[in-house]
C-alpha cells in the first residue's frame, strides 16, 4: 500500500489479491477481499496481465477475469497493463498485425489501456496474441527493463484526472438540481 498526490489530491494504491476464475462461492477470503474493495470504496481498476503465464493463470483465465471485472464495475476508471513486456516482443508484434484490419479512430493512441469497444468485451480470448490485439491501448511495462513504466504513471495520472473531473461535474450537475427543485418549491 502507498500514496501519491495528482494535483494536491492524495491517492492510495493497494496492491489487492488476485482472483481466480471461479464462482463467487468458491472464492477463498481474500479474493472477497478484492470484490469488496472494489464493490465499496471509490476506487479504479488497474488490471495487470501477465502473458507469459509464468503466474499461474492462463491467458485464457486471467481474460475471463478482466471480462467478470468490467462487468461487475462498468463504471469504475480502468486501466490495463501488461507486464513482461520484455518477453512478449513476438507476441506485440503478431498482435499488431491482427490488429491492422481493425482498428478504427476511436482506438485508443495516448498508451491509457482503458478498453473502447463492446467488440472487445464479449471476444473469446485464448492467448496471449489475442489478449494484446483486444486491448491495442493497453500500457506494456517491464519491471526488469523499466519500459512503459513512463507511460504507466501517465496513464494513472490521466485516469485519475479523468474521474475527478467527471465527479466534479457529476456534483455541480446535482447542485444545480438541488438549486432548481427548491427554486421551483419557493415559487409555489
């Protein structure tokens, strides 16, 4: 767990357990944990993958998560990574030519993996190349040779801004009802 500040606002980040792909009742406490975080305090999502699968989890297992995830929190400010970028170059590569006939203007550009499309959501993903083609504005970090962790950092930042500037508006929105309804109130 730690804190930064955007702006003179103060962040936490926590580090949550990871879940596995399986049924809600079949999860141990500490991914309940997770949901429960998630679920009740305001909170965005950086979604880590590892395509290598040296985690444990498939390919195919850590997607179906992310797709359980953005169901569950459609809402939430989302941001995806995928670490390992190192050992993944044939992987980028194979993506980046699926990804030549598909791609359109609302395609991410800015390196902020937050996911664009309803194509992507509902897509069967089975490895690695497949994982990357979806997610085209996914942030590739490697701890080992440092790269994406630039772009990571900003995509946090834009992400967090982002979300305050929509709650900032989300508010003065529900202000300026508030001021209407007890203006309408007083005329009667």
């Amino acid at each position: 767990m730690g804190h930064f500040y955007v702006d003179g606002q103060r962040h936490q980040i926590t580090d949550t357990p990871g879940l596995l792909q399986r049924p809600d009742e079949d999860r141990n406490k500490m991914e309940l944990l997770t949901l429960a975080a998630l679920q009740h305090l305001p909170s965005s999502v950086v979604f880590v993958a590892d395509l290598t699968e040296e985690c444990g989890t498939s390919v195919a297992d850590q997607w179906a998560i992310r797709r359980e995830l953005r169901a569950r929190f459609p809402s939430k400010p989302w941001l995806d990574v995928l670490s390992k970028s190192d050992l993944l170059q044939d992987v980028w590569q194979l993506a980046e030519q699926q990804q030549q006939p598909h791609q359109t203007s609302s395609s991410s550009s800015n390196g902020a993996g937050v996911l664009g499309g309803a194509a992507a959501a509902a897509a069967d993903v089975q490895d690695a190349v497949q994982f990357a083609a979806a997610l085209p504005g996914a942030v590739r970090v490697s701890s080992v040779t440092e790269q994406g962790l630039l772009q990571l950092q900003e995509g946090l930042v834009q992400m967090l801004k982002s979300d305050a500037a929509a709650t900032e508006a989300a508010a003065g929105a529900a202000l300026v009802q508030e001021h209407s309804t007890a203006s309408l109130l007083q005329q009667l």
